[in-house]
C-alpha cells in the first residue's frame, strides 16, 4: 500500500458517500445515469467476488465488501426507491456496446493459467468494463448540459480516483518492479475520459459557478 | 512479478 492507492481507494469511497447523500437528500435520481450504475455493480461483483476465495487484508475484504454491498444499494435506491424520478429517456447509451467488447477483449488479454482461468479473466473483463462504464454518465450529462454541484462533486471524486492510481502504479515501478499492463492501459484510458469533465470541474465548479457545457 | 494482476488492488 502506498499514499496514492489509499487516497484513491479513499476518493471512490468518497464518491460513493456522495452520490447515496445525493440521492437521499434530494429524494430523486435526477441526473444519474442507471445504465452507468448498473455497470458499477456487474464490474464489483465480476472482480470483487474473489473476496470469497482470496484473502489479502482486512482493509482488502471490507472494501471489496462496501463496493459490492453500496453499489447494490445505489441500483436499488434508483430502480425501486425513487424509481418515479428517473428519466430513462435521457439514459440512452447502449449497454451491449460496452459489454460486449469488454467480454471479448478478456477471453483476448488476460492472466489466465491452468490454475485460474475463470477468475483471471473476470478480472480483466471487470478492469476493461470499469474503464469504460462512466461513459453512459457523461452522455447523460452531455444531453442536458448541466449538473447539478453535487453530482459533479461525484464525477471529481470518481475521477480522482483513477487518476489517483496513475502515480501508484508509478511508484510500484519504481519500488517493487511491478508492472500490470491491463490495469496501466485500461486506468490511462479511464482517467482521459474524465479529461473534458476535469476541465470544466476546475474552470467553473471550482470558482462557485455552476456546472454547463459550452452549447 | 510481471505479467499477472496485482491482487491488493481494489
């Protein structure tokens, strides 16, 4: 564990708190994406459930354990609790085309051998999904053009976090030798997704004013 | 150490 990876474990934690505070506050789901939700849940339960058969450390297991656990509960609160506030109608990224290639660039690359196949390539399946799952968010977010300050407190952290993992990856270079291409790759091109969203979060969030896309 | 995923990694 370095400083990095904890303040990036602590951001996603963060942006998790943020987005339940959101919803349970405003009592609506406004503005949050479901179908990006949905892929948070089938890229914690693809990855984390190795909890059940690897253990690393308490802090490991508990986190695997909240994100599993939050992100079932968020799915839950949008679904079913404040279903009447979702729009679906501007939630129209189309999940296949995220899914699917994720599915396939797995069974592609991956760290399988004899002794793990199906949990290797869940793992990278979750990595190559989890890269690409804010995508359906963004769109929402570029439909309407605005957000409220909260979500976007919600982006950042989300963001952060990622990017966060970048200077970890960084250090174990440098400390242990360690290199992970698939998580290197795919963390690089999650982070430059949230590269429009950094911008305007620092230009206007920032200063007070609130969050809308140029037209 | 190369070529295998980092298992401390959330």
């Amino acid at each position: 564990m370095n400083i990095f990876r904890f303040l990036g474990d602590l951001s996603h934690l963060t942006s998790i708190l943020i987005l339940i505070h959101k919803i349970q506050t405003s009592r609506s789901c406004r503005g949050i994406s479901y179908k990006t939700q949905l892929l948070y849940v089938i890229v914690f339960v693809s990855r984390y459930l190795d909890l059940v058969w690897t253990y690393v450390s308490l802090y490991n297991s508990l986190m695997k354990l909240f994100f599993i656990s939050s992100s079932s509960y968020i799915l839950y609160l949008i679904k079913i609790r404040f279903r009447p506030t979702l729009d679906p109608s501007i939630d129209t990224f189309s999940l296949p085309y995220l899914i699917i290639p994720a599915a396939i660039l797995s069974l592609i690359f991956n760290y399988a051998d004899e002794k793990a196949w199906l949990s290797e390539v869940l793992w990278s399946f979750s990595i190559y999904l989890e890269s690409v799952a804010i995508l359906p968010q963004l769109f929402l977010l570029q439909r309407t053009g605005e957000a409220e300050t909260i979500t976007t407190h919600y982006l950042f952290a989300l963001g952060a976090y990622r990017a966060l993992y970048i200077p970890n990856w960084i250090y174990r270079y440098a400390t242990e030798s360690f290199v992970d291409p698939i998580a290197i790759i795919s963390g690089l091109i999650q982070t430059a997704l949230y590269a429009d969203f950094f911008y305007i979060y620092f230009t206007k969030v920032i200063r007070g004013q609130k969050f809308e896309l140029p037209a | 150490h190369v070529h295998t995923h980092a298992h401390d990694e959330l």
